[in-house]
C-alpha cells in the first residue's frame, strides 16, 4: 500500500514538474504610487482570472507569483483601474490616475470609507461645493433640501441660530431628537455649536440614515448620524502649494412684513372696541398718537462680510491644509449680530514605511450680540403709539391698559445682551500597518468649549425706571471638556477577484464635564459699570446658580464585517455594545445594537449584459438597532432636592425627597428597516435612490403618575412608543451635455409618516398649552407626533337667532362676535371641544438644484419647500380676534359690522377676556412653501498665469422669494426650536432675511 502511494505521489509532482506553466511561473514586484509619486498603501494587485492576489505594502511595494501568458489588475478607490500584461517583465512601476468619478462615489462611514458601488447601506450625500460661498455662519442652516429624509428647519432667523434637524422623523418624547455629529471622526454630541466650523474648510458631508450605517454608534446613532469631513491636501501636487482666497460682502433685509393696521386703522378700531363695549375711549386725543410702523423702527438692512484664506498641499512625508476665516454678520434686527474667527490645522505625516499621524485642529471665537426685543414682545407696541414723547423721552406708556409700556427702540439703544465663546476640537492619530492588509488606529483628542454670557437692564431703561428697579445685571457662563480615545483595527482582503472581505474591531472611551453657573442682581444705580461689578447691586435681589458636577462616561465594543461575494453579492454585520454612566445603578447599563445589511448588483448579473436601460441597478435591505441615553446623570438614582423652609419664623434651608430611583431604567431603543433601489439609466446620465423605511423606538422614557401616597406624583419609567416610516427619492441627472453648456439637476423628494403608539398607558398628553386659551398640541394615541388641537372656529355669529339656537357656551357671544362649535353638545365651550385640527409634518419635503455652465459662465439656481403641513399661528389669539391691547392684522380692516354683516372676522369689541378665545382652528394655516433658496452666478476669469490658477467673481442670492399663504413672517420657524415634540409653533420669531452677496475667489 505504501508504495502504491509513494508511487502517486512521484506520479503527481513529475506532472507539476513537466507542466509549461509551473516552469514558466515567475516572481513578479513592483511599486504602485499615485500622480505625486506618493506610494499607494492597499491598492488591490491580482492576477486576471485566478484567485490569486496581494496588497500593497504602506510604500506601494508588492511582490506577486504570474506567468507571462497572465495579466495582472491594479485597483485602489478613487483610482483608474489599469490591467497589465506580464509579459517577461519582472519589474513594474504603476501610477494610477485619480478617477474624478469615482471619487465622488466615494462614501465616508462610520470609522471608514467605502466605495458607493460596495454600500449596503442608506447614507445621503451632499457636496460641499454645494454649499461654498453662502452667506451663512453654520452648515446645518445650508443643508436644506440637500439630502433626501432629512428634514432642517430655520427655527428663526437670528445670526448663528441653530437649526433643527430630522433625520427620518423623531424616535423620542423626552428627550433631544437631533443627529449626532462626527467631524474628522470625533462625536461632538448632537448639540455641538455648528457656528465653530467655517463653512468652507468642508470637504464632505455624509448622512447616516438606516440601522447598519448608525448602529456602528449605538447610544448615539438612533436620530441619524451626519458626518463632517474638512479638507486635506490630498490633490494638490508635490511641491506645488495651493493658495486659496475667498471674500464676499452683501447686505440682508427682511424678507417680508406682517401687515398691520396703521395707526389711523388701529385708533379707529380702538374706538369702535371702546364703544361697543362700553369703556372710555383711550384715542379721545387723536393728535397726540402717531403712525409707527415699528418693523420699519425696529430693522435694519444689515451688511454681511467673509473672509477666507487658506494653503494646502503635499512634500515629501507631509500632507497639510491651513486656513483662517473671518465672519461678520449683522442682524436685520438692530443691534444683533454674530462675529467669528476661525483657525483650522490639518496634518498628515508619514513617519516611516508602515506608521502614519496627524492632527485635526480647529479653534474658534464667537462673539454673539443677541436680540432685545422680539417681535412677540412687540404685539402690545400699538402703530398709534409714537417711538418718543414731546420732551425727547421714549414713549412708554400703554394707554389701554394703564401700565408700562416696553419700547423696542429704547430695549436695543439701552440694553446689553451678547455671548461670547471659544472653542477647541482636536484629534490626533497614530496609524500602524503591521502587514498591508492590517491596520491599527489610535485616536485621541479633547473638545474644550467655554461661553459667557452678559446681559444688562439699564436703570433708565422705561420699564427699570418707572419701577425704581435700577440696573439690572445677568452673568451666565459654562465650561466643557470632553475628551475621546479610540482603538481600531481593521482587515481588509481579497482573496481573489470573487471574494473580499473587510472587517473592523474597536474599543473606545470618552468622557464629558460640564459646569455652569449664573449671578444676578438689581438696583445697580450706576449704568456705566454695567455688568462689571456685581457686588453693586441691591443685596437683597443676589441670586446665585451653579453646577459643576454634570459628568458622562461612555464605554464601548464596536464591530463590523463587509463581505463582497463576485463583487454583486454584498453581506454587512455591525454591532456595537455600549456601557453608560448616566445609567450608574441601573441594571440596565450595558446594551448591544446589532444590524445587518445585503444588497445585490442586478447590473452585474450576466442576463444584465445585453441590455441597454439600466446602466447601474442595485437592490439593497437593511435591518437593526440603535439607541439613545435620553437622561440625565443620576436619573435611575433616588435625590434628595433642597428648599427653603419656614420654622419658628425663621427661613431655613430644608431637604426633601426629590423623585424615587428605578434601577430598571433602560435604554430607548429604535428598531428599523430599510429597502432601497439605487438605479442608473443612460450611461448614467440619470441616477438615483428610493428607499423605504420604517421605525419603531420602544422603551421610550416618560413620566408615569403614580399614588401620592407614594410621596411623589410621577416616575419614570420605559413605558411608551413611537413609529416613522417613510419614502425617499433622490434623482440626479445630466440633462444637457455639449463641449461649452451642461445643465444637471437634483431632486431630493421626502415623505414621513409617525404615529403615537403607546405613552405611558394614557391616550394623550399636553405638550403645549396657550397662556390662556387651553392646550394647542397634544400626543395622542394613533395620531402623528405633536398635532394641534382646539375648538371649530365657525365664523361670526350673524344674528340673534345664531345665538339663541347656541345657548349660553358660558363666554361672550354677540352678534358679530365669533362663534366655536360645542363639539359634545354639553353646552359649554371648554377643552372637552378640543379636536384634532392640523399636523406639523408636511406630506411631502425637498429640493431641487440646476446648475448651468457656459464656458466660463455658470449658474445654480436652488429651490426649497414643503407640501401638506400646518403650522400653528398663535398670534391669530390677539391679532385676529381683536385683544384690546394688542396690534391687529390688515385683513380686520373688513371686519364684521353692521355695514358688513356677513364678514368672518370678529367685530371690535367682541372680545373682552382672551380667556374666551380658546386654541381654534382660525390659528391653523397652511405651512406650505416654496422658497427659492439661494441662487448662485459666477463667471471664471481668463486671468491663469504662472502664478495665478483661477479666479471668480460670483454674486450670491439666498431667501429672494418665497411663496407660501402663511400671514407670518415664515412659516418654517419654531418657537420652541429643538424641541422633540413640538413643532410648527410660531407666535413672533426672529425673521428670516433676504440677502445678495458679491465675492470674488482666487487660487494661486
């Protein structure tokens, strides 16, 4: 038997011996570099038509066994593949060209990048050239429309303010529903302080949307995730620095006016009100009012100013990108405004063969001067009244109620209010290739944040000086430090030309303290010290707040596997576990957040060859969780809470018991599918993605009551849940393309569906009432989140008949007078009548973009909207129904009277208590828009020398025209801004202003 297979054995390896190919095998090396010369680290080499193949090494360097008759495929993302014969060569020194478009098809992941053609999963992508030369001071302000499911709205238009964002709808009740941010691979939070970035240093902005793009962020990822990436200088060539320069200046004004009544309208109405109700008329001297259009009084057309500079570029060992910014931004309402600096660093060195560092350092100052008056304020500053007295002194008297009166004009010549903030994010790195297929990656870096904030009432200020109060001082101020370390390894191999496989393993850490605290006091009796010497003040108004123990640690396990079957056949798991500390004593403090995607190229099946309508199609699902912390530290702990007691008549300080512990708090936690086609058409001349995806966040955190007996009145518990699901669509497409015009579009289409699934066991709950008139939203079970609620507004009562046939509803009922429907037929008029009214999610959002380029001409024209959603106009309950004191709209000039017996709008003096005027349907309007968002001309000059590659002259229009019936200044504002539930309420915002900007672009 042994010599049976002694004899095989020679048999088998005489025929290895003899084969024409074995004896033609030869070893084959060589270096891969790109267009600087700069070698290419895991560039894919593979000899054509086998299994075969290596990567190359962190020089370029490979080494590979293949026959001469072979070929070999060099291919690396973001590069031209290139397929070479062996031939007798021996020796191979390859340059592979930058693919212009597969860069863009690069997209940046969750500690990664891949390639789109590889993506298994939702993630949304906005270029940032998009978004250069804008006049804003934040990103989030110029996402708008952008990305297909991600719904921003410009909660008001003040400089700086914070926009609020949706990514596939809200998943909590209590707690932020904002997307976390990443920016060079540091989680800032999702309420860090966009105005720290300069627009333009931002290479790519990438969203993060379906469960195995987000769970790679467990606690985080649940509201979506949107990566920041800024600009290296990856592209400019060797030795050959890029010097860039950018400067615009413009001027904003306010897009659009309220129409009031004038003063003469507003005197004559405050007659007749008098009249009907019998009261003393408070215009009987007409001469000594006037006709103030206070929007006029209170706004400005406010200049705006950027400035740019920045070097970027690449030698021998070191990649780096400079830059400083200036940013200067008055407000259309006088005496606001925003100013920053910015200083940003990014470096990149190669140490050796195989270890790579650098650093991301951006570094910022604010300086915030904030609004004195609002426009809500304004409502009690009738038209009639005069901006000063006789004797020069401002006007502060409200002759219809008797009182003081606050004058804008006096609030932003006399106060002082404004912030200041620095802040610093670092990252630093270490990058270790051990062998080309491995790579090790160490990051740490602190993000520092400090704020300040002044305000000051002036003793001569009206309201201060009537009351006696002198001045009045504020000091608040905050410090942050949070500090990040993470540990990754990655694999990446192919096998061969059928079989790829990528996976990542992680530990991170990070920490986060935060202190606040706040001084006030009154009765400053000199103005000129301000807020510079507290201690001034009346002793007995001190009031002092602090905290300086507000602390978070999160721990974490993170993994990921991609495998790529045939390069069709797409398979990813991810999971993260993620232990807490603001679920210290919990047994809950640990959770794990699996997902797992697949996806199939179409385009690549063989009976996909011959055909000629689809030139890319891929179908792709994904499922898995993600989570959100939702409380604050100690929240599963007992407290105790201090008060200020009364004993023997003496005031004390006590203690008492301040909410129970609940050591079986967990997290809340968002389940999600997703199912999306991606599609090409024409060469790819038409592109784009539909996606379909629904949510369900369980163990949402809420308040349940419990028996007073209990000594408290509520505690928190995982008892509620919500749902979204929803469709995107974004479509790209090349409509024209000849040698000197092109025009290209992009269409992002949303659409998002939620509903109230279970809170608490109840079937509603306020979560937004009037000062006097009942609650304006709700949740309600089976409802969308947040729907406004209130009474039937049926129009004016026309007759005495009307009134009888109503009965007593138990408020004013007069004829002319409005008139609410009793919904339950109980005979009074009261929050038993409140029924659903409206819903703030709009049926469908988006944008679309054209870009048009001649020769050296080119123009893009964006425009922005929403379709179907309500907003709540609250400033209907005053300026509608005709409040005594407040200003009125224009439209009351056809009010009901005798001589107009059929109008709907209430005849003056119909209301006496505001009480009466409950939340109603007339407060409802259609939030429906279209905006043109901005609109952009430039035209490159034929300037190119030596020294000069390119300028541009470019004029910049944003908010020039909106359409929308809405009676406010915008129907895109927030009153409460972020605010997780509640949205669409607007009584008085700061508006949004209209601009036209000119700037001029050079690199050299």
């Amino acid at each position: 038997m042994k010599k049976i297979l002694l004899f095989i054995a020679l048999l088998a390896m005489s025929l290895i011996f003899l084969s024409p190919g074995a004896w033609a095998q030869q070893n084959v090396m060589g270096k891969v570099v790109d267009q600087n010369n700069e070698g290419l680290i895991g560039v894919s080499v593979t000899v054509k038509g086998t299994t075969r193949g290596v990567i190359t090494g962190a020089d370029g360097n490979f080494t590979i066994d293949a026959q001469p008759d072979q070929q070999l495929v060099f291919s690396y993302i973001g590069y031209q593949t290139q397929t070479l014969p062996v031939g007798n060569r021996t020796q191979f020194n390859i340059t592979l060209a930058e693919d212009a478009a597969l860069l863009n098809e690069v997209v940046v992941v969750g500690y990664g990048v891949t390639r789109k053609s590889d993506l298994t999963s939702a993630v949304g992508q906005v270029d940032a050239k998009q978004l250069e030369d804008l006049p804003t001071s934040r990103v989030d302000q110029a996402l708008q429309g952008r990305a297909a499911g991600v719904m921003v709205t410009s909660n008001n238009g003040s400089p700086g303010a914070r926009s609020s964002i949706r990514i596939r709808g809200g998943n909590s009740v209590n707690a932020d529903n904002e997307p976390l941010y990443v920016i060079d691979g540091f989680i800032v939070g999702t309420d860090f302080n966009l105005n720290n970035l300069n627009t333009n240093d931002i290479e790519s902005i990438d969203v993060l949307k379906d469960a195995t793009a987000i769970s790679i962020y467990g606690t985080r990822g649940a509201n979506g995730v949107i990566l920041i990436t800024t600009k290296t200088g990856k592209g400019v060539a060797k030795g050959k620095p890029r010097v860039s320069a950018n400067f615009y200046t413009g001027v904003q004004t306010l897009a659009r006016k309220i129409d009031y009544l004038d003063g003469p309208e507003r005197i004559a109405y405050g007659k007749e009100l008098a009249e009907f109700a019998g009261e003393a008329d408070p215009f009987s001297n007409p001469a000594e009012f006037g006709n103030t259009d206070w929007q006029d009084e209170v706004t400005q057309a406010a200049p705006i100013y950027n400035g740019d500079i920045s070097v970027a570029g690449q030698t021998d060992g070191l990649n780096y990108y400079v830059s400083a910014n200036i940013f200067d931004q008055k407000g259309i309402l006088k005496s606001t405004g925003i100013k920053r600096y910015n200083l940003r660093t990014n470096l990149d060195f190669n140490l050796s063969k195989n270890i790579r560092a650098g650093i991301r350092l951006n570094g910022s100052f604010t300086n915030t001067e904030n609004g004195k008056s609002d426009l809500w304020s304004m409502r009690e500053v009738l038209t009639a009244f005069p901006i000063y007295k006789e004797d020069g002194s401002y006007w502060d008297e409200n002759i219809v109620t008797g009182g003081v009166l606050r004058n804008p004009v006096a609030d932003y010549e006399l106060r002082t209010d404004f912030t200041q903030g620095t802040n610093l994010l670092t990252t630093a790195y270490v990058e270790f290739n051990p062998i080309p297929s491995i790579t090790v990656r160490s990051t740490i870096g602190p993000k520092i944040n400090w704020y300040k904030r002044n305000e000051f009432d002036p003793g001569r200020l009206p309201q201060n000086a009537t009351a006696q109060l002198g001045g009045v001082a504020n000091i608040n101020s905050g410090f942050g430090f949070d500090i990040l370390q993470e540990n990754t390894i990655s694999w990446n191999k192919e096998f061969n030309q059928n079989n790829r496989l990528d996976l990542l393993g992680g530990f991170t850490w990070q920490k986060g303290n935060t202190e606040t605290f706040s001084a006030r006091t009154q009765g400053i009796s000199i103005d000129a010290l301000a807020y510079d010497d507290l201690s001034l003040g009346d002793p007995l108004t001190y009031r002092v707040q602090s905290n300086f123990n507000d602390s978070r640690q999160l721990v974490s396990w993170l993994g990921r596997a991609n495998y790529a079957f045939m390069n069709k056949y797409l398979f990813t798991l991810v999971g993260r576990v993620d232990g807490a500390s603001v679920y210290s004593g919990s047994n809950n403090a640990y959770a794990f957040f699996p997902s797992a995607a697949v996806a199939w190229r179409i385009i690549d099946e063989p009976y996909m060859k011959n055909q000629r309508l689809f030139s890319n199609l891929k179908l792709r699902t994904s499922y898995g969780s993600a989570g959100k912390e939702s409380i604050d530290p100690y929240n599963t702990l007992a407290v105790l809470n201090n008060g200020i007691i009364i004993f023997n008549d003496t005031q004390a300080i006590g203690i008492r018991r301040g909410r129970p512990a609940n050591p079986d708090l967990k997290w809340e936690t968002t389940d999600q599918l997703d199912v999306g086609l991606e599609f090409g058409f024409l060469d790819n001349r038409i592109t784009g993605e539909i996606d379909y995806y629904y949510k369900k966040t369980r163990d949402l955190l809420l308040a349940r009551q419990i028996p007073r007996a209990t000594g408290f009145n509520t505690k928190l518990e995982n008892i509620g849940s919500i749902q979204n699901q929803g469709l995107e669509l974004m479509i790209n497409s090349v409509n024209v393309n000849k040698e000197n015009f092109r025009w290209e579009s992009t269409l992002t289409l949303s659409g998002n569906r939620s509903k109230v699934l279970n809170i608490a066991g109840v079937d509603e709950i306020n979560i937004y009432s009037l000062e006097q008139g009942g609650p304006g939203a709700k949740l309600i079970v089976g409802q969308p989140v947040g729907v406004f609620t209130g009474v039937q507004y049926l129009g004016t009562y026309k007759s005495q008949e009307e009134i009888d046939a109503d009965g007593n509803l138990g408020i004013r009922q007069v004829v002319g007078g409005p008139r609410f429907k009793d919904e339950n037929g109980d005979g009074k008029i009261n929050n038993d009548d409140h029924v659903v009214m409206g819903n703030p999610e709009p049926l469908f959002f988006g944008g679309i973009n054209n870009s048009f380029s001649y020769k050296n001409l080119s123009l893009d024209i964006f425009l922005q909207g929403t379709y179907g959603n309500d907003v709540y106009n609250e400033f209907v309950q005053r300026a509608f129904f005709g409040r005594s004191t407040s200003n009125y709209y224009g439209e009351l000039a056809n009010r009901w009277t005798p001589q107009n017996p059929t109008s709907d709008i209430p005849r003056a003096g119909s209301m006496i208590s505001i009480a009466d005027i409950r939340s109603n349907s007339a407060m409802l309007e259609d939030g429906s828009h279209l905006r043109l968002k901005n609109i952009r001309l430039s035209y490159n000059l034929p300037l190119k020398t030596k020294a000069v590659r390119s300028v541009s002259v470019y004029m910049v229009g944003s908010n020039l025209f909106l359409a929308s019936s809405f009676r406010g200044y915008d129907p895109e504002a927030n009153r409460l801004g972020t605010n997780s539930t509640v949205r669409g309420i607007i009584r008085g915002e700061y508006p949004n202003a209209k601009s036209v900007t000119f700037g001029v672009k050079a690199n050299f």
